[in-house]
C-alpha cells in the first residue's frame, strides 16, 4: 500500500472514530436532557395533584378534563387506585397502555421511574395510589431522528473529506514522486538530474528533503567525477610508466648489447687488447653512456613519482651565470654570453633549475658545431630565459616532438648520440613548477610563474 492511501485511510479512519464519538455523545446527552425535562414535568404534577389533595376526590370520577386542569399536561396519563383496589385510567391525547402502569410500577419508589414505555411518578394519599405518566416514545423519535441526520451528515462529511484529502495528499506528495523518478534516473546513471526548487518551499519538509537530496547527488557526482578523474590519471599514468620502460629497455638494449659484444670478443680472443687498445675506449664510452642513460632514467622517474617539494627562494640570475661558467669550463672555446640583471628572485627547487640550464647548454654542446657561438638571456619581466645558438635552427619535426622521451634530432643537426631525455627532463622540470617550455628556431626558452 502506497504512502498516499494509507495516509488518506487514517485521515478517514480517525475523522469517522471522531465523528462517531461526536454522535454518540450528543444523542445521549439529547436523551438525558429531554428524560430530565420529561421527569421534572411529572414531578411538577404530581406536586400538584398532592398539594391540591383531590387524589382521593378525583379518584371516583377522574376524567381527562379534570386531571388536565390539575396537572396542566396534555399528553398525559393517570391512574387512580381507591381503597378497595378499584383503579380508575384516563389520558389526554395519547392512547392508554394496554395494562394498568399501577400494577407494572414500583410503588415504593417515589421518584420518576420508567414503565412499560412511560415514564411515570407514583403519589400516595392516604389508602389511594395515583400514577401520572408520560410516554418516552417522542423522545425516541427525537434522538431516532438525530441519530439518522447524524449518520447521513457524518457520511456526506466523509465522503466529502475523503475527495479533498485525496487531492490535497496527490498535491503535498507529489514532490516525493519527482524525488522517487530522480533517484531512479540517478541509479539509471543520469549524474546530472536533479529534483527541482520548485516543488516546495524551502523550510517544509518536502523542501528541506529536495535540498538534501539535491546535495547528496551533487556530492556522489563530484566523488564519482574525482573518482573518474582518478581513474583516468591512474590509466594515463600506467600508460605512460609502460611506454617509459619499453623505451628505456630499448635504449639500454644498445650499450648493453655492444659492451656484450665486446666482451666476448676480447674473452675468445679475437681481439687482442694489446693490439686493439680502443676497445677498451669503446667500452668505457658505452658503460658511460649507459651510465648516463640510468641516471636520467632514475631523474624522471623521481619528476614522475611528484612535483618538487623543495620551493627555496632562490637567485635565477645567479644559476644562470654559473650554468654558463660549468659551460665554459667544459668547452672553452665556444663564445658563450649571458643577458641577464644583477638578481631575479622567484621560488623554487634550486637543483631543478640547475639541472634544467645545464641540460640547455648541453644541448647546444651537443648539436651545433664546436666553436658555435651561443647565448643564456633572462627577461625579468616575465620571467622568461631563452638558450639561443648560432647553429642551423629545430624543423617542424623537432619544435613538435623535441621535448618528448627518447626523440632525437633529425640529421640536419649533427647528433653526438645523446640520451634522447635532456629536453625531457626540462619540460618534466618546468611542468613541476608550472611554467611552460617551448622553441622557436633556434632558440628553445622556458617561463616560471610569478609565484613559483
């Protein structure tokens, strides 16, 4: 049974117990007040018939008319008992009982008393017994008739009630079906549904559950787009760690496999290292090489595990310069010149920033000529440093692809077999501390923000 019909059956329910009790209460307080009446007339009679003393001269010739002007009822009935037993009946408008009342009544009693249908009070006066009555049939058909309006006009206020109540329910709870069809639409996976403002005001219950309920959908919306969001950044994450291992095992397949090679050269003797001093050479550059290669394998990895935590205020000038003494040290004769104010403060990680300048220069080491000029320009405005070299310039190819993992340059510029990771590990670097990277022509430049 739904909430709506057994809400209208208790309605119903309880206005019928109410309306019962209603009438039963009032028939019977009706009955009592019209028996009270009726007691106190008859009493008022027999008062009269005593204080007149004229039971004893009525009783031998009572008559209607007579005991009319005594008692002053019209629908009354007396009876007179004389000494020798003798009873004497007469009555106004209503008809007599079939058996005398005197013989039915309790001549004890002094008080009204009801009697075959009458209600009746006894008088004493001397050896003579008079009875005045009065039938209780018209206040029957009083509380008869009352009983009958009752009951029609409790039924018409039911049915009355019943229709109302049923529009009134189908009207208050309509919200709750809207909020029924909208869980159902949210189970159906319709995230974006919602119950609408309009359906209550805000303080009423149906109002305050619309707003829970609307809460609730756009805190399980939210988690499920976090968990969703997590999910794809977990699946984006997986994608890449797999895409980084089968690069890095392609690239440590090559020294690794030439180190191998030569080794078992040199173990069968084919080569003779007093003859072939070289291979030696060739095996420390690989094992360099490879050297190279793992630590800016296991560099990326730690970029990749989480951003830099190490925010320092820290000199961007001052990494600048002495990135390009580290330059000049390595390689002297390539004119290298800097651009850049006294001191230029921001926040954050020292040895990032370094790593990121040394792999700039580096790049220019190793894909322009030796002896190719070269220059490190800071703007401090917005914080932007620029590498620039004198050699042939990136393609199209290397300005979309240069900062990816293990790409290299094309051969219109010499390659001096890099790792393929330097321009990576800049971008992973600048990335972390929300900045941008780009080239332009020869010139490949990194930007930090403000509060960085």
């Amino acid at each position: 049974m739904t909430l709506r019909r057994r809400i209208l059956l208790w309605i119903v329910a309880l206005t019928a117990a109410a309306l019962a009790v209603t009438g039963v209460t009032a028939v019977v307080a009706l009955r009592a007040y019209l028996l009270d009446r009726m007691d106190n007339t008859l009493v008022t009679a027999a008062a009269a018939l005593r204080e007149r003393a004229v039971i004893a001269a009525l009783a031998p010739v009572a008559s209607g008319q007579n005991v009319q002007q005594v008692t002053n009822v019209s629908e009354f009935v007396a009876e007179f008992r004389n000494a020798q037993g003798g009873i004497t009946r007469t009555t106004g408008t209503s008809r007599l009982p079939a058996r005398p009342l005197l013989d039915q009544a309790d001549l004890s009693r002094t008080g009204p008393q009801t009697v075959a249908g009458y209600r009746a009070v006894v008088v004493r006066d001397g050896p003579v017994l008079a009875l005045v009555a009065l039938p209780v049939s018209p206040v029957d058909d009083i509380v008869r008739r009352l009983i009958l309006i009752a009951v029609v006009t409790s039924l018409a206020v039911l049915g009355v009630l019943c229709l109302a109540a049923r529009l009134l329910l189908r009207r208050a709870l309509s919200p709750l079906t809207e909020i029924a069809a909208t869980a159902t639409a949210l189970a159906d996976g319709d995230l974006n549904r919602r119950v609408p403002d309009r359906l209550a005001a805000p303080r009423t219950e149906v109002g305050m559950l619309t707003s829970a309920v609307n809460r609730m959908l756009a805190r399980i919306q939210s988690a499920l787009s976090a968990q969703e969001r997590a999910l794809a950044a977990r699946e984006r994450s997986e994608s890449r760690m797999r895409a980084f291992v089968a690069d890095a095992s392609h690239e440590l397949r090559t020294p690794v496999t030439s180190i191998r090679g030569y080794l078992q050269l040199v173990r069968t003797g084919v080569v003779d290292l007093r003859e072939r001093p070289d291979v030696l050479g060739r095996l420390e550059d690989e094992a360099t090489r490879m050297g190279t290669l793992v630590t800016s394998l296991l560099y990326l990895a730690r970029l990749d595990a989480g951003p830099q935590s190490n925010r320092v205020p820290v000199d961007l000038a001052a990494l600048i310069r002495d990135a390009a003494a580290d330059a000049r040290a390595v390689e002297p004769d390539r004119p290298l010149t800097v651009a850049a104010p006294a001191s230029c403060l921001v926040t954050a990680d020292p040895d990032g920033l370094r790593q990121v300048l040394a792999n700039l220069l580096s790049n220019v080491r190793a894909h322009t000529p030796p002896g190719t000029a070269a220059s490190v320009t800071l703007h401090p405005v917005d914080l932007r440093v620029e590498v620039t070299d004198a050699g042939p310039g990136f393609g199209d190819a290397a300005t979309t692809h240069a900062f990816e993992r293990f790409w290299r340059a094309d051969a219109s510029r010499p390659s001096s077999g890099g790792t393929g990771l330097g321009l990576a590990i800049v971008a992973e670097v600048i990335r972390g501390h929300g900045g941008t990277t780009g080239i332009e022509g020869s010139t490949v430049w990194f930007a930090l923000p403000r509060d960085s």
